[in-house]
C-alpha cells in the first residue's frame, strides 16, 4: 500500500513582505511577457525564436 502525503502552508507576510513578493510577481510577468514578444518578433522576422540563453542575456542588457 503506497502512501501519499502532502503540506498546505498558509503564508501571513507582513506589510513590507507583502510589498515584496508583488514586486517579484510584478518582475516575473514582466520577464515573461517581454521574452515572449521578443520570440514571437524574431520568429516573425527570421522563421526561428532565440533560445532560454540568449533572451536572459538580452533582458540582462535591457
């Protein structure tokens, strides 16, 4: 018999915590939406996307 377990972890931050993790949530939907546009651009453009290397080096720049 194969038993499972999992964990539920309910997190209370604090105001400044709270301020934080949007921020982080706010850069990764940023990150995201941006390295899709730009694949979606150079494959419109050229017929091939830039791989995971290439978009972090390019939003490193930005």
């Amino acid at each position: 018999m194969l038993i499972k377990r999992a964990y539920k972890t309910e997190l209370e931050p604090n105001n400044v915590q709270r301020t934080a993790l949007l921020k982080h949530a706010g850069a990764a939907r940023f990150a995201y939406n941006w390295g899709l546009a730009r694949k979606r651009e150079e494959y419109q453009k050229t017929g091939k996307s830039p791989n995971a290397i290439e978009l972090h080096r390019q939003l490193n720049r930005l």
